[in-house]
C-alpha cells in the first residue's frame, strides 16, 4: 500500500491550497425558521410542538438565530415565511427552514397545514393550507449562499375522518441550486408520530446533529439508517441535494490532511474487503454510520439491502408514478425521470461498444462482451478473464490487471447525488497506480446511440490519478433501469491544464439474454483489446 503514500508534489500543493482556501473562507450568518404544528382541530399530534421546541434549541447551539412558531394559523405561518426570506435576502447567509406536523399532496404539489385548516373538499387545500412553492419561491429569490429544508410532515390522515385524499404523505421535489431537502420519510410515504417525546424521525435527527464537525450530508445519512432500522423499513427518510459547498452544525476536525486521508482509505478497504461477505446486518450499518460518505458506502448500502431483505424486511420505497411531477421551475417532467429500479445483469446478454478518440473523432476499438455467468457480486464475462462487480465496476482485465473494490457505477442514483470512488490498480508487472474521483448526478437526459434512445443519468467524475498526479475527467451516461452496462464513457486526462488523452466509449449493440431459461450464449472474444475497459488504459497512464 505504499502508494497510497507517493502523491505528486503538484497534488500535494493543489490539496493544500484548498484547505487554505476554506480556512479563508468567511463565516456565514445562519438563520432559521422553525415550526411545530399539533393542535389540530381534526387529527390532532403529540410530538411536533416538541420536535420544533428541541429543533430550536438545537440550532442554537449551532449558531443560528432562530424564529420559533407554534401551532401557527395559516396567516401567521406566510407572514413568517415572507419574513424569512427578507432576512436571508439581507444577510445571504444560511437559511434552515424546519416543519413538523401534518403536510399533504394535492396534484403532485405539497402543502403545510396550519392548525387552523378546515378542509371539506379539494378546492379548500390551497386556501387553507401553505403551498410548498412560497417557501422555495422566499428562498430563491433571497439568493443567499445555501438552504436547508427538512419536513417530518408526512403524519397519517392529516385532515381527519370526514375527507381524505387518494395519496399519501408528500410528493418528491428536487432541490434547486444551493439546497438540500429533506424528508422524514419517502415521497408518497408516511412517517410516524412517535411514541416518546419526539418523533422518530426529529429524535434521531436531534442526536446526529450534535456530533462536531459532521458534514451535513453525512448527518442526514446516519439518520435514515436509524429511522430504517427503527422502524423495521416502514418509514426510510429521503433527501435530495444540490448543495455545493460544506457545512457542519458544530465545529470539528471533519477536514484531514492528505496522510490522514490515505490512511483512512486503507483501513476502510481492508475492513470492507473482509465485511463485503458477511451475513450480519448490524456490521455493515456500523461500517456505513462510520464512513456515511466513504469510498466503499455506496458498495456498504447495497449489501445491508441485501441483508435486510433477506431477513423479511419490507421496506417503503418512493412513490412516483403520477403521469406527470412537479419540479421546482413549475414545469413538469415525466414520472420516468424519477422512478428507476435497478436492472441486474443477466446471463447471456451482451454489450457491444466502439471506442472513439475525441482528439481526432477516429474509431479506434470495437468490445464484444456476453455475459457467462454470474457468481456472488461479481460478473464474468465471455471467457472469464473480464469480471466486474454487480454495477460495472472493473474487477479484472484480460490482461491480468486487477482492482480492488470502488464505486464509480452504482445502485442507486438520484439527480443531485455525490459520492466518492477510489481504488488500487495492480498491473501484471505487480505495480500499483491509486486513482481517486469524486462523481455526481448532474442531470438526467434523453439521449440517441445505435443502440437506441434511453432516458439516462448523467454522471460527471473529476479526480486525479494520485500516482502521477494527472487529472482525470470523467463524464459518464447509465440507463440502469434498462441496461446494468453504461451507454456512454468520456475520458480526458490532463497534465499541466494540458489534454493528453480522450475517448468516447460509446453502445453500440445491446442484446438481451434470448430468453429467461435459456443456456447461457458461447463466450464471445472481444474484436480488440480497450474500449470498455477504460480503468485499465488510463492506469497506465494519465489516469
């Protein structure tokens, strides 16, 4: 592992003046809106006037001034929205805006019902309640430097015996530029009350806000791991995020120097690569509450699923299946957009690609992988000598070269996501090149190929490969509903600001496995060497 160690001097400065960048940066004003619904005339909560009480002490604590709201009329709950968002637009700092109570869906669109809502028929939602879209409206136009956004309202039969409405719990909303929005449980879902002072959801949150330094991202994670757990997989918060710089709660070490960093990704790889075999669920979930964000969380997450669902757990997922959602601009955009389940491989399928050098648009590569068989969490493809894990991620080239377990392709993706990949190539000669990204979910888009048109997640990676100091850019397009194989790879590498290598790799020809409970096809040998295998060229390398 002592290349883990060997950073170029160029990576080393280019960490280091980020650092001095943050340590630079200014502090931020923190502001808050809290409210606490209970005393509903019909439906009535115990927990919400607590929940927002702790909320408000809690961010405090944290720094920020708080606006506290109790069992709010529908008047006084807009008044303090406009309020609000005069104060963020003043001071452009951050903004947290906290509900707890009853909040509904109504045509795709979300509502926050004030205790003195008195609902007979659809047409009184909108007079009686808050439409999501002031708040989000107050913070857009306050463009101040980030917001966050957490709802536990999503209580059951919100509007008593005498009227009820065909969907549960809230409708998704993806969060604009600058914000993170959270929900205690998943869109079209409900949450529950709690049995002690708190509710499930706003406890948990209490507790995780409280550890220094914590990303907030990382604070959200660790909640919906206990909430999943503590309510067996009935109630399993949602966020969605486009945040685009860091914050913490309280202050702490969350930064590391880049020794400390190596180090880590060597334990965490060492541990994972013993755990990723285990069959208890309580090892992975202290694995994942330890490294929330790691390099092998998103690997972590897939097998507690597996776990889980093995021992009967039953959880909710997102509903999503209006014809048409409302997105934060007011537009609509497909169901399809956002209702993805993951497709596996499967044997015999097979994947041709054509490789394209960007430099002078020449095809330079044709791969023909079929799927032989698939074997615990890792795919062998044509002859064998090709593996990668469930998602894609190479494990072994023909030529020998191996990789230890990363995250660049994975199970679950969701627009605005960001997660970290990193890993060890060894080449035949017994060398080993460390390569490291970070990716996000940067759009989700329709796109043609001669394989066909799919509506795809578009993945953008940046990094460097951490053995020469190259950078590294990424740009990836996946349709894992459809196909587990990704559709389009771009590859740039860079030295000095300077491009030194690019290619295009691109799916050409898809074909299915003939039928379910057919024999697998003959191994195929690829037409030429490269292509799919994009980690082996650039390990070699600038990347």
């Amino acid at each position: 592992m002592n290349t883990l160690r060997r950073l170029s001097f160029a990576t080393v400065l280019l960490i280091f003046a980020g650092a001095l960048a943050h340590a630079a940066e200014p502090a931020l004003t923190r502001h808050a809106l809290v409210v606490g619904n209970s005393k509903y005339k019909e439906s009535p909560l115990e927990n919400p006037v607590n929940d927002a009480k702790a909320m408000a002490e809690r961010l405090k604590q944290a720094g920020f001034s708080v606006t506290l709201k109790l069992d709010v009329s529908r008047r006084e709950f807009s008044d303090a929205i406009r309020d609000f968002g005069a104060v963020l637009a003043k001071t452009k700092g951050v903004g947290l805006f906290y509900f707890a109570g009853h909040g509904l869906q109504l045509n795709w669109r979300n509502f926050l019902v004030p205790v003195t809502a008195h609902i007979r028929s659809k047409a009184d939602i909108q007079t009686q309640t808050i439409d999501m879209g002031l708040l989000m409206d107050a913070m857009g136009q306050a463009r101040n430097a980030f917001n966050i956004v957490i709802l536990d309202a999503c209580r059951n039969n919100p509007l008593g015996p005498d009227f009820r409405i065909d969907d549960r719990g809230l409708s998704q909303l993806d969060a604009p530029i600058g914000t993170l929005l959270a929900y205690a449980t998943a869109p079209g879902n409900l949450a529950a009350d709690g049995s002690g002072s708190h509710g499930l959801y706003t406890g948990n949150l209490l507790k995780e806000m409280q550890v220094p330094g914590a990303a907030v991202e990382d604070v959200f994670k660790r909640v919906r791991l206990a909430v999943r757990r503590g309510s067996q997989g009935a109630q399993i918060p949602w966020e969605s995020t486009s945040l685009e710089s860091d914050f913490s709660f309280l202050g702490g070490n969350a930064r590391q120097d880049t020794s400390a960093a190596a180090k880590e990704f060597e334990a965490d790889l060492a541990v994972w690569q013993k755990l990723r075999s285990v069959e208890s669920p309580d090892k992975i979930e202290a694995f994942i509450r330890q490294r929330p964000s790691g390099k092998f969380s998103e690997l972590a997450q897939y097998r507690l699923d597996e776990l889980l669902r093995a021992k009967g757990e039953k959880a909710v997922r997102p509903v999503t299946s209006a014809p048409e959602i409302c997105t934060p601009d007011g537009k609509s955009a497909p169901a399809a957009a956002y209702t993805l389940p993951s497709a596996p491989y499967r044997a015999g399928e097979k994947y041709v690609y054509r490789t394209i050098n960007v430099l002078n648009q020449t095809e330079t590569a044709r791969t023909s992988d079929t799927v032989a068989k698939i074997v615990d969490d890792e795919v062998q493809f044509n002859d064998g000598k090709k593996v990668t894990d469930l998602f894609g991620n190479l494990v072994r080239a023909p030529d020998g070269r191996k990789w230890t377990p990363y995250q660049f392709f994975i199970n679950d993706y969701q627009l605005g996501k960001h997660w970290p990949a990193q890993f060890l190539v060894t080449l035949p000669n017994g060398k080993q090149v460390n390569m490291s990204f970070n990716l996000r979910v940067a759009a989700r888009e329709r796109i043609t190929l001669p394989s066909g048109t799919f509506d795809a997640w578009r993945i953008e990676a940046r990094g460097a490969n951490l053995t020469n100091g190259a950078s590294l850019e990424r740009t990836a397009w996946v349709a894992p509903d459809r196909v587990r194989g990704f559709l389009v790879l771009e590859s740039v590498t860079r030295r000095d600001g300077e491009v030194v290598e690019g290619e295009r790799v691109e799916l050409v020809e898809y074909e299915p496995p003939k039928a379910a409970s057919a024999q697998v096809s003959p191994p195929q040998t690829p037409e030429k060497k490269g292509g799919a295998d994009f980690e082996s060229k650039y390990s070699t390398s600038g990347g």
